[in-house]
C-alpha cells in the first residue's frame, strides 16, 4: 500500500476517534459524580461526649483555725482516716497553758466553795444554839416573872421579908438581861448564817464562771488541733511539719493543711458544651473511659448538671468574667461511676459519654448526606423568554426560607427531598419523615453535596466513598 494511503487512513481514523471523543464529552457535560449510600433501619443512640477529671463526690479541705508552726503531722498522703480523728497539731503552748490554769482556778474555786458550805453548816449549828439559848432564858424569865409575882403579893400581905422580895426581883432582872443577851446571840449567829451563804453562793458563781472560762479555753485549744470530718482518705497534704499555718481564705498559702475525700463515691466531673447541654439529663446513663487506665469504661450516671455556664477560656463563671459573652461556654456535669478501681485517684483526666436519648430500629442516614438549601433554589427556574412576575419582598423573604433535606437517586439524577430529623448518633441521623428505608440517597462528597442543585444529572461511583463525618456532640 502506498505511503499516501497509509497515511490517509490514519487521518481519517484519528478524526473519527476525536468525534466519538468529542461526542462523548458532549453528552456527559453536566453529569456529577456523587456516592451514595441507602436510608436504614437500626438502633440508634445520641451521645454527648465531654471531658474533666476524677472527682470524690465528697471532699474537705482541711482549713487552720489557729495560726502558728505545725508541730506534729499525724498522716501521709494517701492514708485512711475516720471521723473525729486528729490528723495533725498545731503549736499550742499558750492555749494549753491557759486550760491547765483554768482547771487550777476551778480547783481553787471549788475549795473556797467547800469551806463556804462548811462555814454555813456551822453557822446553821451556832443558829440552832442561839435558838436553844433562847429558849433557855425565855423559860428562866417565865419562871422568875412567876417567883416575882407570887412575893409582890406575899411583901403585900407582909409575909415575906423585904430581903427576899429583893432577891426575886433580882433574880428576875437577871433573867431579862439573860434574854437579851441570848437573842443577841441569836441574832448574830443568823447574821454569820447569812454571810456564810453569801460566801458560798460566791464561791460557786465563781466555778460557774471558771467553768465557762475553761470551756472556751479547751475551744480555743481544740483548734489547735486538725480533726478529720468524714472517713476517707487524705488525697492532698500540701504543708510541712514546722510550717506556721493561718486561718483565711481558700487558695491562701497556708492556709489548706490537707484535703480528705470520701472515696465511696466517686465522681466524673466533665464540662459539656452549651449546644449539649439542653439534651443532658438527670439519671442518664454515661460511660467513663480513664486516660491513666486505658482499654477499661466504667459504667455510670448523671446525678449533677450546673445551671452556671463557664467560660471555656478562664474556667471561671460567665456572670463573673470581664471576656466577652461570645466566648465558648460549658456547663459542669457530674456522673457518678459505679464501679470506680481501687486504684483511682482525684484529678484523674477522665472522658464521660452520657446517652441522652435512644430509638429502636429508627430509620437513619449518614450525617454527611443532610444538607441545606433555600426554597427559591429548588423551585423550577421560567423558561427563557417567558415572562416573569414582579417580585415582591415577602416572595423574596420567601424565597430565601431554608429547608433541611438530602438528594434522592431518581433515575440518573438527584432530587432534593425535604426530611425533619430526631436524634443525632455518633455517625447517624433519625430521619422523622420524607424517606423510607431503602431509598438510595447522595453522600458525598462532601463538595458535591454543598454545590449539587435539585434534579442535577448524576453519576454514582461507590469505588472511594466519602469519608464519614462525626457528630459534633
């Protein structure tokens, strides 16, 4: 064959191979190619994930009450004490010697108090004395007056000599003065009795009084001693033995001798975003992963959920913050775990999953296929050359209503299909309405989703599908 030929055929091959190329082109402009995946059944669960630390559910930070150098530090870190039991003493010289020099002022009190009690019995006997001596005279001057009236009448008559008229008158002034005297006495043994009450009732004012003293003294002295609240166990002791402590505030150096927690319960102390927080529940399960412990979760349960939101950057509250109110806020969540190790320990970095809602074969699709797209969108655009109505700003408004949906296969193109939705799984959505399990819908990729429009030419190819997207909770 000729060179001519040969090359003629070759020439017309080639342009025969550029039209079926160009050809195929042609009919392929506008085809996207999408992966798909189809609408399922399965059980599904929404989880909020949310990261903190091992807490004990109770805990004591064992503040100073007196101030001055720690003379003995009875415990280590890491110890088992029970209630009411010293765990530490501060120096208290001075408060113990003012208890021992109460106690000796009571001593003498109740001294004092024991001789004024005797004082008084004695005069008590001295008045009963006085009283008989009364008595006494009263019946000798009863028994004169009578020897005196019979010889008044006997010197009368003239039967009895003067001399022994005198001598009963005598007698009889004896016995007068006798009862005087004796009343006197009387009188003064009551007034000894009632100083002798007074002295006693002082005495044991005073004991009251020292009672009291001493009372406040041991007060004062107990401070100087750290006593354990609860059973636990001591998971801080951030002082030495011959530091000088003093009462204040919290966070003040010198201030927190050591922490006791009650290990009994322990907590998860997580912050949850503010997007969560609304589906975060009391008594919703959770499952705890430890970071010191790994391969291991524990079971628990949401028991606390704080009404303050904190500032995701300070850790501070958002009322008490000077940052702006745009910043990132989380909400403090405690899940009690119910079956902590034996080796946990406070400040542990912990990650809690808490199940805050669930659903039984819901139909679900893959996050990633949900989109978004505006109602003027996905309305049929006027053929060229018609003539299109005035718009009019509620149309308008209309117009730019967005609607939530995915994209069907139908046939060799994709139809957008508004859906309502329920609950967000790790992967998955539950779709409420506008698909059936089954239907063949759009997920990826991503770009593709973004960008396709309603009743776009498709192509599907499964070869490299997308990657899945996890949910944000």
């Amino acid at each position: 064959m000729k060179p001519k030929k040969i090359a003629l055929i070759v020439g017309l091959l080639v342009v025969a191979a550029g039209a079926i190329f160009a050809s195929i082109r042609y009919n392929n402009r506008g085809i996207i190619t999408v992966q798909t995946g189809k609408v399922v059944r399965q059980d599904l669960a929404s989880i909020v994930t949310a990261s903190g630390e091992i807490k004990p559910r109770n805990y004591y930070n064992l503040s100073a009450s007196a101030i001055g150098p720690l003379d003995e530090i009875l415990v280590k870190e890491g110890d088992r004490v029970h209630k009411g039991q010293v765990v530490a003493r501060i120096e208290n010289t001075q408060p113990r010697a003012d208890v021992e020099a109460q106690k000796a002022q009571i001593q003498t009190a109740l001294a004092d108090s024991a001789a004024a009690e005797a004082g008084e019995k004695a005069a008590d006997d001295a008045v009963t004395t006085a009283q008989a001596g009364v008595e006494k005279a009263k019946a000798e001057l009863d028994r004169t007056k009578l020897n005196l009236d019979r010889y008044k009448k006997l010197y009368a008559d003239k039967l009895v000599a003067k001399q022994d008229f005198d001598q009963k008158q005598a007698e009889y002034d004896t016995a007068v003065a006798g009862m005087q005297d004796a009343q006197s006495r009387l009188a003064q043994a009551r007034s000894l009795k009632a100083q002798a009450a007074g002295q006693l009732a002082s005495a044991q004012r005073r004991i009251a009084q020292y009672q009291a003293t001493l009372v406040r003294s041991n007060d004062v002295l107990q401070k100087y001693s750290v006593i354990a609240p609860i059973d636990g166990v001591v998971t801080n002791l951030p002082v030495r033995l011959g530091e000088t402590v003093v009462p204040g505030v919290q966070n003040t150096a010198g201030s927190v001798i050591m922490t006791v927690a009650d290990m009994s319960v322990i907590t998860a102390e997580v912050k949850v975003d503010e997007t969560d927080i609304v589906n975060v529940a009391m008594g919703q399960p959770a499952e705890v992963t430890i970071d010191a412990i790994p391969n291991k979760t524990f079971k628990g349960h949401v028991i606390e959920i704080g009404d303050t939101a904190i500032v995701r950057s300070t850790g501070v509250a958002a009322s008490q913050s000077n940052t702006s109110s745009q910043e990132a806020k989380d909400f403090k969540v405690v899940v009690a775990i119910s079956n902590p190790p034996d080796d946990i320990r406070p400040g542990l970095s912990c990650t809690a999953k808490i199940t805050t809602a669930t659903r039984q074969n819901a139909v679900t699709i893959p996050i990633q296929a949900l989109t978004v797209r505006q109602k003027g969108d996905l309305e049929k655009k006027p053929a060229s050359g018609s003539v299109q109505a005035a718009s009019t700003p509620a149309a308008e408004k209309d117009a730019k209503q967005e609607i939530q949906g995915v994209f069907v296969i139908k046939g060799d193109r994709a139809e957008f299909r508004k859906v309502d939705t329920g609950i967000t799984g790790a992967t998955d959505i539950e779709v409420l309405s506008g698909l059936q399990p089954g239907d063949q819908i759009v997920t990826g990729s991503y770009k593709v989703i973004r960008t396709i429009r309603n009743g776009a030419k498709i192509k599907v190819d499964n070869k490299n599908p997308a990657p899945v997207e996890a949910s944000a909770s």
